[in-house]
C-alpha cells in the first residue's frame, strides 16, 4: 500500500502522543506501507519536533541553528533522521496557479494544498494524517 504520510502523523509519533500515529509508522518501519513524504513535510517535522522537544520559539531555533548549535544538530540527526529515512521523499513541483487552484477548490491552507498536489501528481489516493481538512478533496482517502 502507498501512502502520503502527513506532518500530524510524523510528530505526534515522535512526541507518543496517538496510538494511531504508532500504529501506522510500525507498518511503514516493516514495510507493509509505503510511505511518502516531500520536503515540506520534512521542513515542518524538523522545525515543529525542534518547538515540541526544546519549548524554544522559532526565533530562538533559527539563532541557535545559525550557531551550529551541537544540542538542536544531535537531535535532529538523532532523533528526527532516523524517522524521515523510513519514507520515500517525493520532489515538490508546484506553479503558483496550480497551489492557489487547490487553496480555491478545496479550502486548505497553501501547506496543505503543496501536499495534496503532491499526492495528485504522484497518483497517491490516500494520507495519512490527523488534520481533517484533507477530508475535503473527495479523491483522497484520509486514514488512520
């Protein structure tokens, strides 16, 4: 099975938060799943585990990360990396009218529109995700 892994499922895994979000990356480590994600997805991850596990603002984040900072850079590497490495990683190729056709057809947000046009180029009809706006766009299949 081929599925877009979304953001919400990535961090909530990461922070233990949802039995489901366990549930689905257990499949993808053994490979009953295929799992998807584009850079986007790995920007949010990266930043909002980095918000979740220190309580530092972005601000902060961006200046520690701007020093190389040892403690931000071993928890990436260490405890986000090992994550991301388990999905494949789609490219991210949008034309401003086609994001903002997404935005107007199906009322998301311009993050959740680059997702699902990266799933509608790459033929994937499901995601997994906690964010119920993707429950609009009717060819896509919400799970868990």
């Amino acid at each position: 099975m081929r599925i877009f892994v979304d953001t919400s499922i990535i961090l909530a895994f990461l922070a233990g938060q949802d039995d489901r979000a366990k549930d689905l990356m257990r499949k993808v480590e053994r490979h009953e799943i295929t799992g998807y994600i584009n850079p986007l997805v790995i920007d949010e991850v990266i930043h909002g585990y980095l918000r979740l596990a220190t309580g530092l603002s972005a601000r902060r984040i961006r200046k520690l990360l701007a020093r190389r900072d040892e403690r931000l850079i071993k928890m990436i590497k260490g405890e986000v990396w090992p994550v991301l490495k388990l999905f494949t990683t789609l490219p991210l190729m949008a034309e401003p009218g086609e994001i903002i056709e997404f935005i107007e057809e199906y009322g998301l947000m311009p993050a959740d529109a680059l997702i699902a046009l990266t799933c509608k180029q790459h033929e994937l009809d499901t995601i997994a995700t906690l964010d119920e706006d993707f429950k609009r766009i009717p060819w896509l299949k919400v799970v868990p």
